[in-house]
C-alpha cells in the first residue's frame, strides 16, 4: 500500500499499512479446483430479483445470481439544482454509480470508486440511456445507484502461493487469462437487468426494458497446445453466464457482454473482450453475440416477472391500476 | 382542497380553519403531527408503535462469501450489511510491538481523535477499523459522494464504542513466529487488523443500533485464517485449512437508541413541555427529535438463558456501560430507569436473535 | 454525455441527413471507410523506451512516452496475478489541464478524458478524480490483445526480468489540444506506434540470481518489446459510427453528435497478409442528434455485423502501413 495522505473524513487502517492475507498451500495438495457445475451450458444461473424494497427512495431492486448479490436504487427523476453553471438539459440527465462493497471481492476494495467501477458506471450508463425516454424528463437528473455487496471471482486462490519441495511456484492459473471480464461480465449484466427493474420500479418511462447477458466462448485446452490455433478454434463451446472456473480441460477465448432491448431487438451496450478470429468474416463473434443475446432473453423473462409482481403488489395494496401504465406494456413485450 | 383568498377585511368573521388531509398534514407539519399523535390516549407513533415499542429485526450471518464476517441487519425499514476483512500488519524489524497492545488508555476524544484521524492510529484501536457507508443510495435525503456529517459521526462513534468496550480481545489478532512454537515467549511477527465496514442499503432511522449489533454479529460469525509468519519467504502465510473464531469479550454490549420528542403538558396549572421517549425512532421521528439517548447496557440471561419464551424483565441483571446524551432537554430520573429497562429487554432480544442465529447449520 | 461540438441543432439535423443518403455525403467528403491523414512520428524523445507522436487533422495531436523502470516484485519470490496486472500502468493527460485536469470544470463532461463518449462521460460525475475511462480501455486492449486469451502470450511475459524483477511500464499519453473527447484512433494509434518502437536494455546479469539485475548499456542490443518480424503486434482500437444504414470509419467529432450508433473496435494483426483479429468490442457514446424520437435506440444485430465488418476489411491494412512505417522511422534513426 502507497503511502497516501489519510482520508480524513474516514477511520483510517494503521500507519503501517496492511497487506491482504496470503495463502500458502503445498503442490502436492494442490489447487483446490472450484466446483464444477452441473449446469448445462447453454443455461443462465437462477435469478433472484425483487424490487421496491427500499422505502425511501424512487425506486430500488435487489439482485442475487449464485455469489452476486446487488443492490440498486433509483433517486429521482429530481430537478437539477438551480445554479448559474447548470447548463439548460432539454432531457433528463442519468447518472449512473457503480461502487463494490470493500469486502465484495477477493482484494478489499478501497471507498473511493477505483477505474474499473467508473468503467462499469459509465458501461451501465450506455446501456441504460438509450432506453430510457429522457425527453419526458428536462431539466431533471436520474440517478441509478449499485452497490455490491458481494461477487464471484477467483476466491483465495489469487492469493495463494504453492510450495514445492521448499520453493514457491508461480503457475499460470487456468483463469488466468481472460477471468476479470468474466467476473466484471457477470457483474455488469446483473447490473443492467437490476437497474432496469429499478427504474421500472420508480415509474420512469422507458422504451423497452433492457436485460443483461453474457457469454463466454471456450476452446479445449489440449488442441491449443498441440496444434495451431486455427485448428482449436472450430471446435468452440459456449457458455451462457460463464462461472469463473472454465469446464474441466477448456481455455476461453473470448467474453460478450450486452445490454439488449428484447422488445426492438436492439443491443444497446456490447462488451466483447478477448480473440475473436475474422476468418470468416464476422461469424465467429455473430455466434459469441447470439449467445449472449439468448442469454439476456432468459434474464428478461425474469425480469417481467419482477416487473409484474411489483404492478400485482401496487394493485393489491392500493386497489388502483394507474401505475400500471408502463409495466402493462412490459408485459406483452416478452421476448 | 378549497383554498380561499381573502381580502383582509376588518371587522368580517374569523375565516373558516383550513383543513387538511392527513398525509398533507403530515409533510407540512411535522412536528404537530407527530405532537397530536402523541397527546393520544394512550399514545401512538404516527407510524403505529407505541413509544416504548421498538421495531421488529431480521438478522443474517455469514452471507457473504468474500467477508471473513458478515451480518445483514434489517430493522423495519432501516437496513444494513456489515463486512469485516481481516488484513496483515506486519511488524518491521524496528518497531515495538508495545504500540499496538495498548488499549489507548481512556479513549478522550481528543486522544482517540488524533489516534484514528490522525496519521492512522498506532494504538490498540487502530487495528479495529469501523466504516459506515451512507452513500449508496439508501435514502433521498442523503447526497452521495464522499462521507457527509452523519456518516464521519456515526464511523466515529463505532470507532469509539468498539475502544471503551474492548469488544475485541487481542489475543485472537496476534500472528506469531511459527517457526518456534515451543519457545517460551513466542515473537509477535504481526498483527490482524480488522477492517468492518457497515453499508446502510436502506435508511430510515436509528442507523446506530442496526450498525452496532451488525458489527458485534458479523464479528461473532468471523473467521480468520491461521496465520503466521514464515521465515524462508520473509512475510506472514496463512493456512488455507485452518481457521479461527475471533474472540470477543464474554458479555456482548448493545445500545438502544431512544428520540425525545417535546409534547406540551400542563402539569399544575402551568403549561410547559415535557419529553417523551420514543424507543428505535424512524427517520420521521428522529428529525422532530430535540435529542437523542443512546444506552449502551450489557445484559446477563442468567438462568434464563436459552429459552426467551420465560423471559421476565425482572430477571435480566442489566449493567449500564455507557448512556450518552448530548444535552438539550431534561430527563427525569425515573425516564432513565425506564429507559434502562427498555434497553434490556432490547439486548436480550439481541442476544437471543444472535444465539438462534449461530446455532442454525450453515 | 455526447462530445460537445458547435454545431446546433438544425445543422446537426442536416448532417444526419447527409449521412443517411444511399450514397451518403460526409462534410469532409471521405469515403465512408476512408481515414482522416495522419502525420505520424516515433522514437523521437530520447529519454524515452518508447515514444510517438501523432497528429490528426481536427482530432488533434497526441505524444506517448513510454519509461520502463526496474521494480522488484511486490513479494519476495513471486508475484500473484493481482500484483502483475499493476506492471502496466497507462495514464492519459490533457495538456494545460483544462479539461482533463479538473474533472468539475468540463460541466458533465466527467473527470479524466472520456473516449467519444466510451468512458468516463455521462455515467461518472464530476467529482471522481483521475484518468477517467480512456486508460482502462487501453490497457485492457493491451492486455487482452496480441496473442490474447487462449494463446498463452501475454504481454506481461515479456516483463519478466529475473527472478523477483520484473519491468514496470509507465505508459503517459499526454494530449496536446484541449478536448475532452479525443478520438480513439489517435489515442490508441499513438500509442501502438509508441509500443512498436520500445526497446528494453539487455539482461547482462544471469537470470536466476535474486540480486539487482544488470544491463548493458549499448542500445544497438537492446531487445525490442514487441519483436518487429513476428506476430503479435500491438493492437490498435478504430471507431465506427452508425447513421442509418450506413456505416462510417474514423467518424469526426461532428459526425459522432449525429451518429445513432457507435462501437470502438480494437484489433490484432495475426499474419503477414494483414488479417487481424478482434480483440475487443465497445459501445461508444453518440450524439443521437439528427434522428427522430423513437427511431433507434440500440444497434441491431445485422448494423452490428455490417460495423464490424468495415472495420475488419480496413484495418488490417491501417495497422500494417502503421507498423511498416514505425520500422523505417526506426531503423533511419
């Protein structure tokens, strides 16, 4: 940890700094390969979605995929302060803030917003903006706000060491290539389908719900090694909703991720990292961006019921059906 | 609403009284509000409790699977998640130990200020390092962005309450030599600190007794990995394998946070006011409040311990450790003694939640 | 937030009009795929490992230096993945610190240097600090590019030194005219041609002591970052705006306001016959200006094809000519 003045507005660690703790393990026990899981690959994880669950604010959502636990509120649409350097928006300006909680990941993370949260913030935004009708909106600002509290990535094992006969390895792990987009891939797809709910959940008018999805190519680990690569690359498995860990024997190769309109049939936000060949022209990432898209249909099926549970919820409670103007029309665009 | 505009005309008749609906009411008048409910016999809360009456709570432990502790504490419609993560402090070769084993002797403010503000605490504090996080969108009211007034107080009135209760004992966050166990004093290579940061999801009042038992169960549900230091590598490995319970002071302190709300009385024949205590106020409340009373009170089951169906008041041997009151109104002596009482119940139930919530399987 | 340009509203209009034409007419009469001129120079700062200068008419003009320096591992003998993702460091700086310097002061505009609108635009607000989104993306594109996933190369191999050493690259991107919405091209165009001309001193001492490592100080010996005769290459990220049917390479600020769609493309070039790779795909921010209200909102799959695709056939010539010149520049030096 650098030196850096203390922030004073927080209790501080002590002076001598803090180091994350790491493990030692021992070669012959090994890497403890996380589980594998029995899901076929063409289906997401189950989704746990739910919104309306903080009172004091416009509208909020909590989400939760296996680890990945987010929590979102919507504040606004408000208007913007009336000062002489706020300049005339015709549309209503969306702020979007992504923050891990310091304990959601592997490596505590620090209070203020490092370059990969303002990086899925502003990835957010692009998926979300578009959908969104600001021109109903001027002069107002909506703020989408996620935090995390908790996400998958790669556990101790970044932090561990493996000892061999007295001297300390360093292997390449087999997530080490291409693992944080996986891990932030998740994150962000969970984000937007989250923060779709929310501003569904707040009554601001939208085009179209956007839902997140993700998919990950992988080749065989065997045929990259043995052979070219072009050989690998015709045998390639996708993933919908990538775990960290690659099937047993497999290396990935490429990471999609895609905010995606289902009712227009429009990607609002695409996220593609990793090698994606051109051999044949634009096939190899059209598959990579179907899979995806398949992927974020199977999380707007849960976010209509979301959204419906929510307007029945409204109903029951009220005995009115006037909020139910927007997400009634969420209803007959399942995709 | 029929709002009429008068000419200001003398000698006409007293104009007709506004009226309003409740929830108008409500929004533009406060502090009535909330009187008038109070003058109610007996009285209620605008939000239906009584005023002795605190809300109901849920607690979670160990949800989160990056945390070395953590506990979701959800009390009405105040919500918060508390995670701790342990990180190495190692000692260079220079340093005197010493430093850290204090426990920073009377924690004055001044003393506690400069401690944990300061450069970064050397003491025994500093290695227990509380946070609490209000800007993530948890309430209307609170502006994101970097901690306000209310976030910096509450850090800091963790911090000082996790000091003078001595919450932690020290001896689970020594890291030794491991390579010479058997000596007879082993060296102390490092130190675990404690880093617990407490997220408010959802805000609406008494966000200081939430956060205080989500710390005290989060710390009870922690784990730490074995750690110690290894002299071939020259730094402090932690065994994957074994882990340990962090150990805390054998009686657990709660607060209970009471709001007192001036209500007019005419006690003989002169009319004055008189503070009510309201038990766990929500946010409503606590902005009509003229002043908050925070008890910290350690209470002992006894006999009772284990089935909280039997429970009497009478029984539970309450120790007041702490009653802050900032000043600004009166309270009679009794008020106190009613409050002790109050507060008791309170940590039984605290602890009652918490023993339930240990015992269920992961 | 998109770019701002000085363009109103009806002009705005009538470039989106202009652009949506079968054949479509661009203001500086490109041809859709057709790239501004660049004046490019490497090599030229002599404190450097690496350095290039490019400029761009209109999308400004930008120099790269590239420091390596000698860091020995955060641990004693090994480096877990977290600390090696630190031995690259890319910042990006506006000159005069206007813009870029003060995150507050560009109204909206959001701290740090916003890619067209990739980063750091409409989604951070003013108070962050820093280097807003255009270093993330280039050292993603860095990492994940050349070789990439899969293959086992990686950048961070050619770091290694020793045993406990390793180089640490600071890669500065200083941006010579104030704006806070450069064009990716010229960013990550400079600093391609910045990597392609990096050269590090050769080890002289062995490689298996943990002592401070020696160098020799001939640079006629000094072993290039990337090699010049083989793959991978540095990759290089090309914009590609939308607008109607038509699709628009190396878009100008202008064009980006009236743009309905816009993706930032980066690729590797993988062989000889100049066919790349895509090695990242991002959504850019764009005006939306000219359209009408309820037209499109998203990128359909056959737009995103038709995007990808231009991009695909151009590049690999762009990077190549990039490449042939970095290596004249370099060997007439």
């Amino acid at each position: 940890m650098a030196a850096k003045a203390p922030d004073r507005r927080r209790n501080n660690p002590p002076s001598h700094g803090t180091t994350p703790p790491v493990f030692l393990s021992s070669a012959s026990s090994g890497a403890v390969k996380p589980k594998q899981s029995s899901r076929p690959p063409n289906e997401i994880r189950k989704i746990f979605l739910r919104t309306g669950l903080i009172s004091s604010v416009t509208g909020s959502s909590f989400l939760e995929i296996a680890p990945l636990k987010l929590s979102i509120s919507v504040l606004g649409p408000r208007p913007l302060p009336r000062t002489s350097s706020t300049p005339f928006a015709a549309q209503a300006i969306l702020t979007t803030e992504v923050k891990f909680a310091p304990f959601a990941s592997t490596v505590r993370r620090g209070y203020v917003r490092d370059s990969s949260e303002r990086d899925l913030g502003s990835r957010l935004y692009q998926a979300l903006v578009g959908a969104i009708r600001r021109e109903l909106y001027p002069k107002s600002r909506i703020e989408v706000v996620v935090t995390i509290l908790d996400s998958e990535d790669e556990g101790d094992d970044v932090n561990t060491v493996y000892m061999e006969e007295g001297k300390t390895t360093v292997e390449t792990k087999f997530w080490d290539a291409g693992r944080s987009e996986r891990a932030l891939g998740v994150v962000l797809a969970g984000c937007i389908t989250a923060a779709s709910a929310a501003l569904a959940d707040a009554g601001i008018e939208m085009f179209d719900l956007v839902s997140g999805g993700v998919a990950t190519s992988f080749v065989d680990e065997v045929g990259l090694k043995g052979k070219g690569v072009g050989d690998a690359v015709s045998n390639k498995l996708y993933v919908r909703d990538p775990a960290i860990a690659p099937p047993e024997g497999k290396v990935p190769l490429a990471t999609c991720v895609l905010g995606y309109m289902a009712a227009r049939d429009e990607i609002s936000e695409l996220w593609i990292s990793g090698k994606v060949g051109t051999k044949n022209g634009t096939a190899e990432m059209d598959e990579l961006v179907d899979e995806a898209i398949a992927a974020a249909r199977s999380a707007r099926g849960v976010l209509n019921e979301a959204a419906k549970e929510r307007v029945q919820f409204i109903v029951d409670k009220t005995g009115t059906t006037e909020p139910l103007k927007e997400e009634s029309t969420d209803v007959q665009m399942t995709g | 609403m029929p709002t009429l505009i008068r000419q200001p005309n003398s000698g006409e008749r007293q104009p007709p009284p506004l009226t309003f609906s409740t929830s108008l009411f409500r929004q533009i008048s406060p502090a009535l509000y909330l009187q008038r409910h109070l003058l109610n016999n007996p009285p209620t809360r605008p939000n239906g409790r009584n005023p002795s009456q605190c809300r109901d709570f849920t607690l979670t432990t160990n949800s989160l699977s990056h945390a070395h502790g953590s506990a979701v504490v959800r009390s009405g419609d105040t919500a918060v998640v508390c995670g701790i993560r342990g990180e190495i402090l190692t000692i260079a070769p220079g340093d005197d130990p010493s430093r850290f084993e204090s426990y920073n002797g009377s924690p004055t403010s001044a003393i506690h200020a400069c401690g944990s503000r300061g450069a970064g605490g050397a003491s025994w504090g500093g290695l227990v390092v509380p946070n609490v996080e209000l800007s993530t969108g948890c309430s209307k009211k609170y502006p994101l962005g970097p901690p306000g007034g209310l976030a910096q107080t509450l850090s800091d009135q963790l911090h000082e309450l996790v000091n003078v209760t001595k919450l932690v004992s020290l001896d689970s966050l020594r890291i030794y030599d491991g390579d010479n166990d058997t000596t007879s004093k082993m060296k102390i290579k490092g130190y675990w600190s404690l880093y617990i940061d407490v997220l408010c999801i959802s805000l609406d009042g008494n966000i200081l007794d939430a956060a205080w038992y989500a710390i005290v169960a989060a710390l009870k549900s922690s784990k730490l990995p074995f750690a110690s230091w290894n002299q071939i590598e020259e730094r402090v490995f932690c065994d994957p394998s074994r882990y340990h319970p962090i150990s805390l002071r054998q009686s657990l302190p709660f607060t209970t946070t009471f709001a007192l709300v001036p209500v007019p009385a005419s006690a003989g024949g002169e009319v004055g006011e008189v503070a009510l205590l309201l038990n766990d106020p929500d946010s409503y409340e606590e902005d009509e409040a003229c002043e908050i009373l925070t008890i910290l009170s350690t209470t002992d089951l006894g006999t009772a311990q284990g089935d909280f169906s039997q429970l009497s008041l009478g029984k539970l041997r309450t120790r007041v450790e702490k009653i802050e009151k900032r000043g600004g109104w009166k309270l009679g002596i009794s008020q106190i003694e009613d409050c002790t009482q109050l507060a008791a119940s309170k940590a039984a139930r605290y602890i009652h939640t918490l023993a339930k919530e240990q015992l269920t399987p992961m | 937030m998109p770019p701002p340009t000085p363009l109103s509203p009806p002009e705005l209009s009538y470039l989106y009009t202009s652009l949506s034409l079968t054949p479509p007419i661009r203001l500086d009469l490109r041809q859709p795929s057709q790239f501004r001129p660049i004046i490019a120079e490497c090599s030229f700062l002599p404190h450097c490992n690496g350095s290039s200068r490019i400029c761009m008419t209109e999308a400004g003009e930008c120099i790269v230096g590239i420091k390596a320096e000698v860091e020995k591992d955060a641990t004693t003998k090994y480096a877990t993945v977290i600390e090696r993702e630190k031995w690259i460091e890319v910042s990006v700086e506006v000159a005069g610190g206007g813009v870029a310097g003060a995150g507050s002061g560009s109204g909206g505009g959001g701290g740090g240097v916003g890619i067209g609108g990739i980063s750091g635009a409409g989604g951070a607000t003013g108070r962050d600090e820093g280097d807003g989104g255009a270093a993330v993306w280039l050292k993603e594109g860095l990492l994940a590019g050349g070789g990439g996933a899969g293959a086992g190369w990686s950048i961070l191999d050619r770091l290694v030194i020793s045993s406990g050493w390793h180089w640490k690259l600071y890669i500065d991107v200083l941006l010579l005219t104030p704006t806070s919405h450069p064009s990716p091209l010229l960013l990550s165009t400079a600093v391609n041609m910045a990597l392609s001309s990096t050269y590090l001193p050769k080890l002289t001492s062995p490689h298996d002591i943990d002592d401070i490592p020696t160098f020799s100080d001939d640079w006629a010996i000094s072993t290039p970052l990337y090699e010049p005769t083989s793959f991978p290459k540095p990759p290089i990220s090309l914009p590609v705006v939308a607008v109607g049917d038509n699709v628009f390479l190396d878009p100008s600020v202008a064009e980006v306001a009236a743009a309905e769609a816009g993706l930032v493309i980066t690729l590797s070039l993988v062989d000889e016959e100049g066919s790349c790779d895509v090695v990242g795909v991002r959504s850019m921010e764009v005006g939306r200006a000219g359209g009408k209200e309820g037209e499109r909102k998203g990128i359909g799959r056959k737009l995103l094809r038709e995007m990808v695709g231009a991009c695909v056939k151009e590049a690999g010539e762009v990077i190549k000519g990039l490449g042939e010149t970095t290596q004249k520049q370099m060997f007439r030096a």
